[in-house]
C-alpha cells in the first residue's frame, strides 16, 4: 500500500542509531531505482496514523527526496510483537548494545515488560538485560542523542565515554558538546578518554579543544620513530652487518692494511681474529635456525617438501 509521510508516526525512532554514509548510499540509491523494499507499519489507529516498525532509514531518504508517499506494508500484530519480530528481521544487520539497551527501555516504559519477562522474549538472562538497561542509564541523554545522530560511534561511547560518565559525568558531557557534530572515529574517542586519564594539563585540552589536542598527539607520533617488530631488528642487524662487511672488504682492495704501521697492523690481527670468531659463531647459529625453520616433508626430508 502507499502512503503519505503526514500518516506515519515515528514513534519508534529514537530506537535506531543513524549511519549517515549508508543513509546518503540509501537516498542515491532511491533516486535511481525507486524503493524496492516496503517499510513496516501497523495497522491504522485512532488518530488515522500508522505506527512505523521497521524502515525508518528509508521514511528518512523518501522525506529528502521529497517525496509524498512511500511504500508499506502492514502487520497484524500487537505492537509490543511486532517489535520484537522487527528486530529479529535485523539479526544480519549489527545491533549494539545501546540499540539493545535502547529497545529494552523502551519496552519496559511503554509495555510495563519486567527483567525476567524481557530475559525470555530476547532469550537472554535477567543480568544480560539489566546491564543493558543500566548501559543507556548511565550514559548521558545528550551522548546518546550523538550516537543516535552518527556523530559518535555506538562502540566508542560504550567503551571510552561509559566509563568517563562513571567516574566524572560533567567532563563527559563537556567532551561530547566540544567535538560538535564532526563525527569521531573510535580510535580518536579512545585517545581522548586515554588524554583525559593522564591528568592535567592534558585533561583541560582534551575537554576545551579535543580536536586540537588529537592535531597535537598526531603530530608527536609523526616525530616519534617507528618502533620496530623484533623479526625487523633482526633483519635489519643482518643487512648492516653486510653492509660493514662490504665496506671492509672494499677498504682492503684499496690496500689500506698495508699502509698501516706494526703497531696498528697487530691490532688489526686482534680484531680481525674476535670478529672471525663472533661471524663464526653467528653463522652456525644462523645455519641451524634456518635449516629448523625449513618446511619438511612428513618423511622429515626437507629436500621432498
């Protein structure tokens, strides 16, 4: 059936956080082709409107393109059923647990649902839903009013900003307020909450300017020197330890020992007589390393693998 975005009630909305990357791939996409997917409604109510389950994301993309109507489909379902069949629907689409938490607060507001009742409609424990529960509770409604918005992502706020409400509410509504609607990724929430942790004077930037403090750390790590893995240390020894051996040997092609006098040449002797022993001992250290890390046939012949 068809019809008009006035008869819709998006009473549901909130429950959904918003991707605006796929939210602009989903307006193209009706641009070109027309929607293809109905949206999910329950039948009409008193008021004439019909309570949106499902689609919100394209009621959003056929109101930008302003369009009148959309299509839809509707269930023969108690509200509180059909919302929970919408989110089984969702199963292939990640759902996180403030979306989780988001419904379950929901349900037990608006449906009277208590813990063991909502731990058996989402097959869960009652400990599973009151975490969830007390995930959105302790979140502020200005941060999750952001995740909703796609300004912050749903994993950063459960990992960095959870935490920062617990210990100082007030700084982690300053933080979220100070990054705007510029969307964060979760690395650059993580260094914020890491900067926040350090104390002051790092705390006071990273709740006045967060986005001049991530410059500032970007900048330091771009000065650091790369920290090498302990197979590049090793490789890269090898390579110098050629490369002092080429230089070496070019030095003694353009007869320098010859030019050295009794007292140097007897000490080149020593030398020469230490590194031999240390290049000996590296070499058949090497050999048997290498000949372990050969891949062997199950006859233990590595010369048939």
């Amino acid at each position: 059936m068809e019809l008009e975005l006035q008869q819709l009630e998006l009473r549901y909305e909130r429950l959904r956080r918003r991707d605006p990357r796929r939210e602009r791939q989903l307006v193209a996409s009706l641009a070109e082709v027309g929607q293809i997917l109905p949206i999910v409604v329950l039948g009409e109510s008193p008021t004439g409107q019909h309570v949106v389950v499902d689609g919100y994301r394209r009621v959003r993309a056929v109101g930008r393109l302003r369009w009148d109507t959309v299509r839809a489909t509707v269930w023969a379902l108690e509200e509180v059923e059909a919302l929970l069949l919408a989110r089984l629907m969702r199963a292939a689409d990640r759902e996180d647990p403030l979306e989780q938490g988001w419904l379950l607060g929901e349900l037990r507001a608006r449906f009277g649902l208590g813990l063991e009742e909502l731990a058996r409609r989402f097959d869960r424990s009652a400990s599973w839903v009151s975490r969830r529960l007390a995930l959105v509770g302790e979140l502020p409604e200005e941060i999750q009013e952001q995740v909703r918005g796609g300004a912050i992502p749903a994993h950063a706020a459960m990992k960095y900003l959870v935490p920062l409400a617990r210990a100082k509410r007030e700084d982690c509504v300053t933080l979220a307020a100070a990054l705007g609607p510029r969307r964060a990724s979760t690395r650059e929430v993580g260094a914020l909450y890491a900067g926040w942790l350090g104390g002051e004077p790092t705390r006071g930037l990273v709740l006045t300017n967060p986005w001049l403090f991530l410059r500032a750390r970007e900048e330091v790590r771009r000065a650091e020197p790369p920290v090498e893995s302990p197979a590049e240390q090793l490789t890269g020894d090898l390579g110098a330890l050629g490369g002092i051996a080429r230089r070496v040997h070019r030095r003694l092609r353009q007869g320098l020992a010859a030019q050295l006098v009794p007292a140097a040449r007897e000490e080149l002797g020593r030398c020469y007589l230490q590194a031999k022993g240390d290049a000996e001992a590296l070499f058949a250290r090497l050999e048997k390393e290498v000949r372990d890390a050969r891949p062997e046939h199950a006859s233990g012949d590595p010369q048939t693998a």
